[in-house]
C-alpha cells in the first residue's frame, strides 16, 4: 500500500471504542494516518488524549469551538480525508446518517463528506435486530454506504448474538479494499460456480434446489476485487451479474462442468453452486401429462460430480479446489467426509437447515475445514465471507499458508 493514505475515523459510544485503539496502531503499521472525530458517547469510554497518542494528531470532539473550526472545520476535516471510517457506529448514530440529522460534529461530517464511508456497526443484539435499525442499515446501504460487521458472539452486556464489532484486521481489510489498493490477486485466475442447476423433466417442470446464489456471486466479486481474472459460471439465479466478472449462464449440471472444463486452467476454483445430484433419465420433448404418469413413473440417473472432477483432474488441476458443504445435520462430520471423499482442498461447511435462512438469506455460518482441521467462522453477511474467503485464497496461493 502505498503509505499516508488519509483516514477520517469517528468513534461513536459503546464499549467497543476502546478496540478502535488498536485500529489505529495496527492501521498506521499499514502505512494509513488517522483523524480522529470523538463523539461525547465514545469519550465517557475511552479518553480523548488515548487516540491523540496513538494516532499522534489532535482529537475533534466540538461541532461549535470556534479554534477547530478556524484550523480546520468540519467540512474541510471531512473532505481532506480520503475514507471516512465509523467504528463502532452505534445505533444512534447510523439513524442520524440514514436521515440526515447533522447536530453534532461526527453527523455534520458525515453529512459533509464527499468521501466513501464505512461503518462497522456495534450495539445490543436486540438493538442490531430492530426492524429500525435494520431500516437505517438498508438505507445507507442503498446510498453507497459500505458496511463491514457486525460480527456474532458474546456482547460486553452479557447477551450472546450479532451485534459484536468487527476486529481491527477485519475492518482495515475493509479500507483497503475500498482504497483500491488490495490486489493480491493479480496475474491469477478464478473460478466460481454459483446457484443451484435446473434439471428439465419436460419443457416446463424441472429439478432443482432453493439455492439463490448469493454466496456463490458474492465469491466471484470478492475475488475479482482483489484483482483475479474471474469467470463465474452460474446456474438460473435472480442475482445481478457481478461488476468485473466474466459469467457464463447455465441451465443443468451437465453444462456447468463443460463451461467449468472450458474455462481450465486456473489457479483456484470454488465450487459454491449447490448442483443437483440427479437427472431425469430422459426428459420429455413435451409436457408429460398426469394420465401417462405413475408417483414412480420418473427414472433418474446420476448427474456428473463437478467438484470432484476438477479435484481430481490429472491434466489440469486447479492449484487450490474448494467445494462446499450444505448439511441439515452433523454438518462438520459430513463436511469432513465429503474432503476425503472428493478430493479437494478445502471444504466450506455451513447449515442449512429449516430455521437457518441460510439458502436465500443474507448472512452464513462457515465452518472451512482443511487437512489443518476446522475453522470456525462468525455469523457474517455473504459479502463479509465472500471477501474473507478471498483473502485466506490469496494468503494461500501468494505462500502465507503453502
């Protein structure tokens, strides 16, 4: 990265600020300087001289001292940055942003920035749950705002949920993506399969699986993001195609190996299409009729295994082959046998059993698993997998974890 890149940090209230310290210690090792805008929230729990001393510059915390305001002001202090950061971004302060309240000097330079902005949101689990809340986040969400967090576990209120805030590497990941300075992956090539495949019985009716492809897409972005060439071959999904991905549409499985076999050789290839295992043994040129139908009727045979195909390519195997996992029971132990059974490298488990809402939803609970054993991940939203996912693939393939 190159260094100095300029950072507007507002630390709002809740318990979490004092992590905000370690932010910006391990922020300025990243060669990024650091503003800090205090809120009267976030002072009653860290100190004003504690960020002064970290990021070595004079605090904000006053919308009207008029010192500030001849030095600096708040329009100047938030345009001269080149990322405005909240962390934590309490409840209150995310409601100010999505409806434009400005009676403080962290919302009068949110509202004067012309800056992107990041929020890691850290409150209460029933406060993160509001439907208010909820509201406010897909507001400014919809405006542009970028979102990293909240990550799930145990709260400093002593509930247990989502709501935690995010840690200090997770969130400079973040600014570092929207810098546009994280391309660890460039020069290689990326793979994606995503969504479910439709498997014709006749010309209307078909096979398939609840899939929405979400994750899957969510992957194919990340990895282009970090500077992969990206081809995402997808099944029949209502997600938009992904900015800076090449993608081929599929129907059936058949047709997503041959555009996965096409596309080799590639440095990595993630398997997140949930594939339907099997297909009509001959499917019907026209609609078949109930009166030409038993509840037996239907022959199926079994569709090609993608994953294990291209784990098991002898000519052409992809360096780093990851294939998931969705359970409805005994998640790491099926996962761990699908590992073997496969051939690949790593396996991503997740459940997704009837009350998850993890097929169709927004958010995962990833369990990746690798001959190094398993590795619980948070509670996160699609995009927060996608992009970690990216970097443990490129920390991989650059050597970290060779």
């Amino acid at each position: 990265m190159a260094p100095s890149a300029r950072i507007l940090l507002i630390v709002s209230g809740g318990i979490a600020a004092y992590k905000s310290l370690e932010l910006i210690r391990r922020g300025r090792d990243r060669g990024l300087s650091f503003r800090v805008i205090l809120t009267p929230g976030g002072a009653e729990f860290v100190t004003p001289l504690s960020f002064a001393s970290i990021s070595g510059e004079k605090v904000y915390q006053e919308l009207f001292s008029l010192t500030d305001e001849s030095e600096m002001g708040h329009i100047r202090l938030s345009r001269e940055a080149d990322l405005v950061v909240v962390a934590p971004a309490s409840a209150d302060l995310l409601a100010k942003m999505a409806h434009g309240l400005a009676d403080d000097l962290a919302s009068t330079a949110l509202l004067a920035t012309d800056k992107p902005v990041l929020v890691a949101p850290a409150m209460n689990v029933m406060m993160w749950a509001n439907p208010a809340t909820q509201a406010n986040i897909a507001t400014l969400r919809a405006r542009g705002i970028h979102v990293v967090g909240p990550g799930s576990g145990d709260l400093a209120c002593g509930e247990e949920g989502s709501g935690r805030l995010s840690e200090p590497n997770d969130i400079l990941d973040a600014i570092e993506t929207l810098l546009g300075r994280e391309r660890v992956l460039s020069g290689l090539k990326a793979l994606v399969t995503s969504g479910p495949t439709h498997e014709p019985i006749d010309p209307v009716r078909y096979i398939a699986n609840r899939s929405s492809g979400k994750q899957g897409h969510a992957i194919a972005a990340a990895l282009a993001k970090l500077g992969a060439d990206t081809l995402l071959v997808s099944g029949p999904t209502g997600e938009a195609d992904p900015a800076g991905v090449a993608v081929r549409h599929v129907e059936t499985a058949a047709q997503m190996l041959a555009a996965c076999e096409a596309a080799l050789p590639v440095d990595v290839a993630v398997c997140a299409a949930a594939v339907a295992d099997w297909r009509p043994a001959q499917a019907g040129n026209q609609k078949l009729k109930k009166n030409g139908m038993t509840a037996q009727s239907l022959e199926l045979t079994a569709n090609p295994d993608i994953l294990a195909t291209l784990a098991q390519s002898k000519k052409a195997r992809p360096r780093l082959v990851i294939g998931f996992a969705a359970e409805t029971e005994q998640v790491i132990k099926h996962a761990e046998e699908k590992l073997k059974k496969k051939g690949c490298d790593w396996i991503l488990a997740n459940d997704v059993s009837a009350g998850t809402g993890t097929f169709g939803g927004d958010a995962n609970t990833i369990h990746l698993i690798s001959a190094n054993g398993v590795e619980d991940w948070p509670t996160s939203s699609k995009q927060d997998v996608a992009l970690r996912l990216a970097r443990r693939i490129a920390d991989h393939l650059r050597g970290a974890h060779a």
